[in-house]
C-alpha cells in the first residue's frame, strides 16, 4: 500500500469525504473528456478501491453530472453528493461569483459578469449556471433519496456549494 493509501476507517469522515470529493472530479472530467458513464464509473470506483472505499459504495450514475457525483452507500449508510470544485474555464464564472460575494445568478447578471464571460468567450454549459445545476442536482438527490437521507461534501468550489446549499438546506455538509 503506499502512502497515499490507507484502509477503510469509518471513524475517520476527513478521509471519507476527501475521498468522496476526489472521486467526483475523476468520474465528472472523464465524461466531460468523452467517455461513457460506466467507463468514468469504473475508473471512480477502481479510486474509491485504492483507497479501501469501493466494497461499499456505488456511484449513482443516474444523477452525476458535471458538478457532482453521487455516491450511495458508504460508512453513513446514505447518500452523499460530492460537488467538484474548479475544473474548467466555465468555473471562472462561479469562482467569481464567489470572490464577489455575488451567487446571487439575478444579482450576477446585474453586475454585467454574465454579459462579459459571455464576451470572452467563457459561456455557460446550458442555459443554467453553475449554482443552479448544483441546486437542481441536490433536489434531484433529496427526491430520490428522502430528505434525511443526503450528506453534502465537495473541495474547492464543491465544497463552497456544499456549504451553501447545506446551509440553506439544514443538511449537513463537510468542505
């Protein structure tokens, strides 16, 4: 095993999310770079194994996306959405929005950074913003899943979006 490895700990949550989080930026950029669902899955699940996480764990390909994965099953015996941090030239426009204290997507319009991203060429991935698919992929969690039953975790902007929509939500949240 080397150092970077080390056995399940279901004490240890720091190293459950960390994981969680890892997983999630390696399942959404592979899909992102072309390949299917299951190919990303796989690679997601084969980290989780390296990191003695995988035996209990699956990873809910119906709802991951680009901004997170979910990933059912684990020591909390429940869902948790790790939401990706920064990965590409579109997260300017969250991390902005974040730098600016501006999340709000009406107020962020207002301030003219939409228009201007846009003008450089950063558009947005669909017609909805980074916090909007972050919010559409938790309430499409908690439907799924029941509320009670969903654990938020992310690093980087993931965890910013999970912190927020924890915070908004009453749902614990590990950044």
């Amino acid at each position: 095993m080397s150092d970077l490895q080390h056995e399940y700990s279901p004490d240890d949550d720091r190293d459950y999310h960390s994981v969680l989080s890892d997983a999630a930026y390696l399942y959404g950029d592979n899909v992102a770079g072309g390949k299917t669902r299951e190919e990303a899955a796989l690679l997601a699940q084969n980290s989780l194994r390296d990191y003695g996480y995988a035996d209990n764990i699956d990873i809910d390909m119906s709802e991951a996306g680009d901004v997170g994965t979910v990933f059912n099953g684990g020591h909390k015996k429940k869902a948790m959405l790790a939401y990706k941090g920064s990965s590409n030239k579109y997260d300017v426009i969250a991390d902005t929005a974040l730098a600016s204290g501006s999340i709000n997507a009406s107020k962020f319009s207002r301030l003219g950074l939409m228009n201007m991203a846009k003008k450089a060429g950063l558009a947005l991935i669909g017609k909805k913003d980074r916090f909007d698919r972050a919010d559409d992929l938790f309430d499409n969690t908690q439907t799924k899943y029941g509320k009670g039953n969903v654990g938020l975790t992310g690093h980087s902007l993931g965890g910013a979006l999970a912190v927020m929509q924890g915070r908004r939500s009453n749902v614990s949240s590990v950044s």
